[in-house]
C-alpha cells in the first residue's frame, strides 16, 4: 500500500511543480488590486487570470488526471494521458449542476450543492488511476478483424469512458451523503468554540487531497451556518476577537511552519539531490509564505510520506485552537499570506495581529524540528530522499556523455541483459534509475547489464530490479521505450 502511494505522489510531482509559479502570479495579482482583484487594474488581471488557470480547482483536478494516469501507467505513452482527461472529462460533466438536473429532472437550483463542488483534486487523481489501470490492461489488447482500428492503445480511451460510467453512478449516490455530512460536522464543532477551531483546522488539512475541505470551509467561511467569517471580518461587522477564529491560526502554518518544513527536507535530502530538490522546495516554500497557497507544497509529499501529512494536520489544528483561545485574529480574501497579513492587520477586527508573527516563529521551530525527526528516524522518501545510494559513483563519461548513439547502443544492451520482451513486464524510471519489473529474476543477466559501465544494480525481490544509470537515465529509458515499441 505505502509503495503504491508513493507511486502516486511521484506521480504528481510533474504537475505539482508549475503550481508554485501559478501561486505567486496570483498573488502579486492580488497585492496589486486587493479589492478589485484586477477589475481596476489590467496588469493584476492579467497575472490573477493566467495563476488562477492552473491553480484553481477544476484546472488542478484536470493536471493530477493527466499527471497520475501518465506516471502511474507501465509505459510513459500519451495515450494514458489522454486517457486520464477522458475520464476527468466524463465524470465532471455526467456529476455537474446541470446535467445532475438534466438527469433527476430538477430545477438547477435545487441539486445537491456537493455536485457544484465535484471538479476536486480528488477527482482528479481518481480519473488519472483509472486510467492508469485500463492503459495497463488494455494497451496491448487485440481486438478482432472486424474492430482491429480500435485495438492496444486506440481501445485504452474507450474503456476508460466506459469504467469511469460506472465510478460516476457510485459517485452519484456517494458524493451528496460525504458532502452534506462534512457540512453537519462543520456545524456541529462550530458550537466548540476554540477547541473547535482547531478540530476545524485539522479536518481542513487532512481533506485537501479529497478537494472536500471546501465542504468544511463553506460551513466557517462563508453563510451556510451563519458564520460568515471571512465577510464579517473585511466588513467589520462581527466580534472583535471572535471574528476571524477561524482564519487567524492558519497564518503561522502557512507562513512560518511550512517553510519550516521545506527547509527540513532539503536539510535530509541527500546530497546529490540537494541543488535539484532546492528549486522545488524553495517555490513551494515562497509561495506558501508569500500567498497562502500551500497544496504546491503538500502534494509533494503527502502521498510519498503521510505520517508527515498527518502531523501537518494536527499542528494546522492545534495552531487554530492557540490563535482561538488567545483571541488573536487576522483574515484572508486570498489566502492565509503575507500580502493578506499586512492587508487585514488594519482591519477593525484584528486583535493582536502581530502575536500570530510570534507564534509562526514557535511554530516554524516545532515543523522543522519534528518533519526533521521523524524523516531521518523513519527514512521517508520525501522528495530529494528517493531511493538512491549515496556512495554510488557515477562514470564521468557516462555523467557527461551527450551522444545519443551511446545512450542507443546502452539501453540495448540493458534491455537485453534484462531478458527482452519476454522477461520485461514493465520499466519506469525516477530521478537517477530504471525500476524494472520482470518475470523471472534468473533470466537477467547482471554481468552484460553491468558492462555498459553503469554504477550498480539493485535486486529488490523476485520481480523487481533497479538498473542506476545518474542524471541521464530519461535518455536511456526513452531509448528503451523506442526498443519496446518497435
């Protein structure tokens, strides 16, 4: 199980690593026009508009659709992309306001507001592993005489659409039940006062990867249950103190302890892939500190270490409860940021602001001590940390090689070593290595593999075998790709 989810957060690291640079154009967007959002400002809109195409949420289900399915797929083919926006596409649109009414003959205004909400994250990773799924099985599928147009890769699509049928008719019946249920639970903790602003702090993390915490958030945020908090904060029309509970507390979290916490995993990251995992780590950290958007960071590693996710969770939840109890309260129209920060800390109804500075200082010290602790003490493989020896030596020749005619004559000799298309079932590659996977151990040749001068070979069961190339094994692995398909 933690080997497949790990296979799903690397998965995500394709898509996951434009998000950053979507968040901070968004946010100088914002900063530039706080109150129009660029409605008196083309420079804002402009840089608002383009963020907003990749961050929001149907655009960043559609990226995990298409990442998942491409990187959770055995071969790195286009058609299992492809195959990851149908089945986005499909199941978007049969569970949407419209087609839902469509479909039940209701007015539009009475459908089930969880069907307004169905363009999730989640959804998108869900689209992207079933899709996955019938490119593995389908691919190579030969269909009769009569539909021989539709066979292997041409078939991966319409299976996809017809799977996803059957997902969206469960979703149908599930989806309103799990929505409306976080709405209760929303309303029901709100009546708890501190405690329950960090009960909401928590279950707001721990739901991101479902898209579902927009649930949670309408019940606080805006006036499902009369609550209303990010309005009556900016109008000033609430409770000094009171008003603002349930955005304060996410400030030190987002601003200090994440970056915390980015810091603390390229701290643990090995040493040859400090400089690479640096410039995903410090976007994600910048934009987190910068905009308060933080899922550019998470999706890095809440799949690839959720013990750290969970942790994340707890201290998001027990942030809120402090800056709850103490009454310390600043408000967000973006996200918890510092452009926010110094926006709303004028604001009426903030009360102690710059306490929340002093607690993200405590708090950057409590992620970046406990992430740090419990990545060495577990050996988790957050990104920079990702399988791979330290001790290994890379060739210089192979390190520096750029003829693509030695990268040919390498992946043959590998793929052959490796036992051909009849021992081969599957080859993927990460940042420094082939992981193959293969029917029969004893039919690889470890010594021909070992001539072409490659650092070393990693036997991880019976069917598993990783073949460390360095820094160029994608040219390897797309001249393995080209031998397969021939």
């Amino acid at each position: 199980m933690m080997n497949y989810l790990q296979r799903i957060g690397r998965s995500l690291m394709l898509p996951v690593a434009v998000l950053p640079a979507a968040a901070i154009l968004m946010g100088i967007g914002y900063w530039m026009d706080p109150s129009g959002w660029g409605e008196g400002n083309p420079v804002a809109a402009f840089l608002i508009a383009a963020g907003e195409s990749l961050v929001s949420g149907p655009s960043m289900g559609l990226l995990f659709a298409i990442g998942v399915a491409l990187g959770m797929a055995k071969e790195r083919d286009g058609s299992a992309a492809l195959s990851g926006l149908v089945a986005f596409l499909v199941v978007t649109h049969l569970l949407s306001t419209d087609s839902v009414a469509l479909l039940t003959s209701t007015d539009p205004e009475n459908v089930n507001a969880a069907f307004g909400s169905i363009q999730t994250q989640f959804i998108g990773i869900l689209s992207g592993i079933v899709a996955a799924m019938m490119y593995n099985r389908f691919s190579h599928v030969q269909l009769p005489a009569a539909f021989a147009f539709f066979s292997g890769k041409r078939l991966v699509p319409i299976m996809t659409a017809a799977f996803m049928l059957v997902i969206s008719a469960v979703l149908f019946i599930v989806w309103p039940f799990v929505y409306s249920g976080l709405v209760t639970f929303g309303t029901w903790i709100s009546n708890l006062h501190y405690v329950g602003a960090g009960v909401y702090g928590f279950f707001n993390r721990l739901l991101i990867p479902t898209g579902l915490h927009h649930a949670l958030n309408s019940v606080f945020w805006f006036d499902v249950a009369g609550i209303n908090d990010i309005a009556n904060f900016w109008s000033g029309s609430g409770e000094k103190g009171i008003t603002g509970m349930y955005q304060a507390g996410f400030f030190p979290v987002m601003m200090f302890g994440l970056p915390a916490a980015a810091l603390a995993m390229y701290h643990t990251a090995k040493t040859k892939r400090k400089k690479q995992t640096a410039s995903l780590l410090l976007a994600a950290g910048f934009a987190s500190f910068f905009t308060g958007v933080t899922e550019p960071f998470e999706f890095a590693f809440m799949f690839v270490a959720p013990v750290l996710y969970v942790i994340h969770a707890v201290l998001t939840g027990l942030s809120l409860a402090i800056a709850a109890y103490f009454q310390w309260t600043a408000g967000f129209g973006f996200s918890a940021g510092l452009i926010d920060f110094i926006l709303s800390s004028r604001l009426p109804l903030a009360n102690q602001p710059w306490m929340l500075l002093v607690q993200g200082l405590g708090f950057a010290v409590v992620y970046y001590a406990l992430f740090r602790f419990t990545i060495v003490k577990f050996n988790l493989m957050t990104p920079g940390r990702e399988e791979e020896n330290d001790e290994e030596k890379v060739p210089e020749d192979t390190e520096n090689a750029q003829d693509k005619s030695k990268y040919t004559a390498m992946a043959a000799m590998i793929y052959d070593g490796l036992g051909g298309d009849r021992n081969v079932v599957s080859i993927e590659n990460c940042v420094t290595r082939l992981r193959v996977e293969v029917k029969n151990m004893a039919q690889v040749d470890q010594t021909k593999i070992k001539r072409t001068g490659i650092p070393g070979i990693n036997v991880v069961s019976n069917h598993n075998i990783q073949v460390i190339i360095g820094p160029h094994v994608q040219f390897v692995a797309d001249e393995i790709e080209k031998i397969r398909t021939r």
